[in-house]
C-alpha cells in the first residue's frame, strides 16, 4: 500500500477520501430554515432494499453499514422526504452535528 492510500472502514481507499468519510460522521444533520434533520446510516435507507448494506459497503461513497454516507450521495436517504437526497425536491441550508 502506498503512502496515499489507507485502510479505512476495513477497505483500502485514498486517504482524502478516508478522511472525508471520517469528518462525515461528526456531520450528523442537514439543516433547512432553522430546523434540524438527522441523518441516515447506511443500512437504513427505507427507499430501497438495505440487502446490499449487510454485506457491502456503499457502492458510491464505500462507507459501511450503520455509519454515514458522505453528504449527497447517491444512495443517501433525505431525512426530510424519504427518497434519495440526490434527487429529490428538498434543499437544505448545511450540515451540522
């Protein structure tokens, strides 16, 4: 392993990324118009089967089950409406812990 890269959450991974995901689970609420909604874990996004979640990490931000996925991904739940927080209508002002 060269000096860039880590082991992270049991994977290998480019350490700025590591240490993304890592800042990402102190971020633990979006925040919209004053009010606080927390976030989501991977493994219990209710849009879709959590199957994959068991046995792998997430296959766009590579978190692990029960921790954060880095803010916006693609399977991340929105807090507020329930369907992925990459498509859907809500807007959050930031995150917060």
């Amino acid at each position: 392993m060269t000096d860039d890269r880590v082991v992270f959450f049991g994977q290998e991974m480019p350490r700025d990324w590591a240490d993304m995901l890592a800042r990402t689970q102190a971020r633990t609420h979006y925040v919209s118009e004053g009010v606080s909604y927390a976030r989501l874990p991977y493994g219990s996004e209710t849009f879709r089967a959590p199957v994959e979640a068991a046995s792998q990490p997430c296959r766009h931000c590579c978190t692990i089950f029960g921790k954060l996925h880095e803010p916006m991904c693609d399977y991340e739940q929105c807090p507020k409406c329930n369907w992925q927080i990459m498509s859907c209508d809500c807007s959050f002002d930031g995150l917060a812990a």
